[in-house]
C-alpha cells in the first residue's frame, strides 16, 4: 500500500507546524521517499531527535504504507 507524496508531507506538516518539507519520490512507486525537513522546532536537538520527531508526525505508518524514508533534517540556520 503505497503513500501519496501529498499526505507525507501533510503529515510532517500537521506534525511539526511551520516546517518546511521538500519531498523526493525515489523509486516512483510512491513506496521510497527522501525528505528534507527544516523547522525551528529542531534548534537545540540532536539529529536522532530530529529524526524521531518525523517519525512521530507520521503516525505509525513507517513499515506500512511507508516503506523507507531517507531523511535530512535541521534547523533554518543549519541549511
């Protein structure tokens, strides 16, 4: 069951209000995404936490609907 690239990014957003989201289907089967995330809310945290941050804002769907997610984070003044 493959994950619309709309409801990824509506997801982090919804989970981290005021991120910026760029999303890159890898494979185009809607299954292997890359995405970078970039949100005041991250200053001051490790990328690990970072990291748990989206995976909470996605709600459990990691190893369902969401196969694999590359991730890239940081705060504005990191990138």
């Amino acid at each position: 069951m493959a994950m619309a690239v709309e409801e990824l990014e509506r997801l982090i957003k919804d989970g981290i209000p005021g991120a910026e989201v760029s999303i890159d289907d890898l494979r185009g089967d809607g299954d292997h995404y890359a995405a970078r995330v970039v949100s005041p809310a991250f200053r001051g945290k490790s990328r690990v936490q970072q990291h748990q941050m989206v995976y909470a804002a996605l709600q459990g769907r990691m190893g369902g609907e969401l196969h694999a997610l590359a991730l890239t984070t940081g705060a504005p003044e990191d990138s």
